[in-house]
C-alpha cells in the first residue's frame, strides 16, 4: 500500500526538477520529511518517475528521494532500473555496483 506523504508528493509536479516553484519546492519537501521509513515497493515505484532523466537534483529533493529508495529493504528493485538514459537510473546502478549489487544474468 502506498503511503499518503508519496501520494501528496506524486501530486506537486511529475517531476521534481529545479524548474519546480517556491510553493512547489516547499510542498515537496515536506512530503519528503513526512515519508514513513522503509518506503514499500509501491512507494518506490511511485517515486521512481519522479527523477527526471537529466539528473536534475531540484535544489537536492532527488537526493533525499535516492536515499530514501536505497535505504528500503525492498531495494534494488531491478526491473526500475532499465532505462539507462535516464541519468538517476545509472546513478542508482552505479551505486549498487559499487556495494557488489548486480542484476541476475
């Protein structure tokens, strides 16, 4: 089940990018302070698009949000991480390679 603080977070913009405004950045932050600890699979494949393939930080929330991810037990969660175009999907590869994570061949 997904929790309400990534269901309000979903609904500020379908990306968190540094275009987002004042208010945007304020309400996304503060759904990101009120995520329950370990985010479920579901939040997680709620968050997931959020990270816009750029690699864009929005003033860092996509940091906080890659650490959240990362810290949840359900993590890694391969079938996430395919689009190597996307600048935070590689990020999130690298990391785990780097922790002796890799997929199953």
């Amino acid at each position: 089940m997904m929790q309400n603080a990534v269901k309000k977070l979903c609904g500020v913009s379908n990306k968190l990018t540094d275009d987002l405004n004042a208010s945007q950045l304020t309400a996304a932050t503060k759904h990101i302070d009120a995520l329950a600890h370990p985010l479920s699979p579901q939040d997680i494949r709620a968050l997931m698009p959020l990270l816009p393939s750029g690699g864009d930080t929005a003033a860092g929330l996509n940091w906080a949000l890659l650490h959240a991810i990362e810290a949840s037990p359900d993590w890694p969660m391969w079938d996430l991480l395919g689009d190597q175009s996307n600048e935070w999907v590689c990020i999130f590869r690298i990391r785990l390679a780097n922790a002796g994570f890799h997929p199953a061949a």
